[in-house]
C-alpha cells in the first residue's frame, strides 16, 4: 500500500513539473492568436503580422491555473494534455469528461472501486487467517486498482483530439512517462523502443540480483558462522559478509539511480524529437541556385549608362545567387 501511495505522489508530482512545458508546444498557435501576432519561418508572410481576430482576448495566465482547469473541464477553455493529466491524476475521469468519453467515467470508477474493495477484504482474510492466498489476492487487487487508474490517464491522452499530422511533444513526453518507449512509438522511432524497454529492463534485473544477494550476506552477517542453532553451515565469516554485504547494497543503489537515468533519458527523447519531428533534415536543407537574371538599372553605376534614360541607364544581364539554408 505505501508503495501504491508513493507511486501516486511521484506521478502528480511529475505532471506538476512538466506542466509548464505542457502549456505551450511547438503545433501550438493558438497562443500567438491570441496575442495578436502569428510568427512562421523566417521571412514568411506570418512574421509580425497581426492576427485578423481582433476579439481575441490576450491569455495572461503563467503556471498553473486552477481557474483555467475548472474552465477546461465545463467546455470554456481549451485545456493543453499536461493541464488534462494533471485533472485526471486528481479526479480520476476527468480527462473521459474532457473528451467527452462520458461512458468511460463509470468503467474508471467501478474497476478502481472494486479493486481497492477486494484489496481491503483480501487482506483483512490474511490477517485472520494467515495463509499466503489471501496475500497474494490482495496485492493483485491493489495493484488491478492501480492498472484502472494508470489506464484512464493513458487514456485522456490518447484520445486527445488534435488537428496536428505532427507529433504533439506533450502527448509524446506523457506517454514516455506513463509507459516507456510509447513517447517513441508516437513519433514514429518504433526502433528505439527496444532499446529503452531493454535498458529498464536490464537496469531492473541487475537491482533485483544485487538486493537478493545483499539481503543474503545481510543475513549472514546477523546470524554470524559460528552460531550452532542458525541453519547456516557457509564457509563464510561474518566479517566477510559484512565487505560482501556493503558491496552490494551500494552496487544495488546504483542499479537505482541507473533505472532513473534511463528513464528520465527515455523521457527526454521523446520530447526532443517530437519538437524535431518537422524540421527539415533532407539533404537540400543547403544549397546554392545560380540563375540568370536582368539587373534593372537602380544603381548606374552597374548598369550601361543612357543619357536618353530617365534612370540613367539601361537594363543588364546578370546573374542571381540564392543561398538557402
């Protein structure tokens, strides 16, 4: 249960982290609309133009708004994916309302209600009775409670509705969070799942092997090799258990911070290259035009000069360099 309750806590805390991030995207006009000005490639027609809705009212909300999230959730505002997770991961089955999934909202709730039930009947059944079954029962139903409220945050996510063909950095860096190398999948680098997938998973077996054997000269060392009524019969001492033991306990918090590496790299992909998705990486993104042209005689000081002109010369044949990088 205190495992549970930690997960809870780390999962909004992170949602409250990267909510700033969440609020404004790349495919995310809708700010500059707003206020007034639209801004596009250099030298397009969209830089300093102002917005032809004048009605626009200028969004002056930093950070989190608990007035925008309220908003959000009756239909008057827009709500970025980091605001919708955020209301989910505080009332389960906001994001379904959000999206409009109303059938969803009830499925979340007797699905978490009926595990969290059978959890606390199970484990009350241990508790008076002893036997494992009842153990194992319960965990399961904690963690079926768990997996129902995991699925409808991944579900808000997934059934976001954007008008965007590219991916939408905080829809990836969400479901990198949720379940990694889903962040990937999204933007289409479907051969990257392996390697995070496989990086967690290795990273996982390597704490799990050295907290087994840290617990294992843990024990040696409590119990000693010259106590008669242990059980234990090794060859060794307890002073060498104890060097064994602090090997592997600091092997095991390496294991850790290397979970938490790969994890937040995992993470951190997915948001870098979904921002990355659109830019232009093809093979022509520099490279030099050379055509002919007419020099219209501006300057006659490049030009034939022609008393008879207006302009003091006459038009001549050039040639024009484009540079486009």
């Amino acid at each position: 249960m205190r495992r549970l309750i930690l997960t809870l806590f780390l999962l909004l805390s992170v949602c409250c982290s990267l909510n700033a991030q969440f609020r404004s995207t790349r495919n995310d006009v809708s700010g500059q609309k707003a206020s007034g000005t639209v801004t596009g490639p250099p030298g397009s027609e969209m830089n300093n133009t102002a917005a032809k809705d004048t009605s626009a009212v200028t969004d002056t909300v930093q950070g989190f708004s608990i007035r925008r999230l309220i908003r959000g959730y009756a239909g008057r505002d827009t709500l970025t994916p980091g605001y919708m997770v955020l209301g989910s991961a505080i009332v389960p089955g906001a994001a379904q309302l959000y999206n409009k999934d109303y059938w969803k909202v009830p499925v979340v709730y007797a699905g978490m209600g009926a595990g969290i039930y059978g959890g606390i009947r199970f484990n009350k059944q241990y508790r008076e009775t002893g036997l494992d079954k009842y153990k194992y029962m319960s965990t399961a139903s904690f963690i079926a409670a768990g997996a129902f409220y995991w699925a409808q945050l991944l579900d808000g996510v997934v059934c976001y509705k954007t008008d965007f063909r590219a991916p939408v950095p905080a829809k990836s860096t969400i479901y990198s969070i949720l379940l990694p190398g889903l962040g990937q999948a999204n933007n289409g680098d479907y051969w990257k799942i392996p390697i995070w997938t496989g990086g967690l998973i290795a990273c996982g077996y390597f704490y799990h092997f050295n907290d087994m054997q840290y617990r294992r000269f843990r024990w040696i060392t409590q119990v000693g090799s010259s106590s008669s009524d242990s059980g234990y019969i090794g060859a060794i001492t307890s002073s060498q258990a104890e060097t064994y033991r602090d090997t592997y306990r600091r092997w095991r918090d390496y294991s850790i911070l290397a979970i938490i590496a790969v994890y937040a790299l995992n993470v951190i992909d997915a948001n870098v290259f979904a921002f990355m998705a659109d830019f232009d990486v093809s093979d022509n993104i520099a490279s030099l035009e050379v055509q002919p042209t007419v020099i219209q005689p501006l300057n006659p000081q490049y030009t034939w000069y022609d008393t008879s002109s207006s302009f003091g010369g006459v038009p001549a044949l050039g040639l024009n360099l484009q540079f486009t990088f």
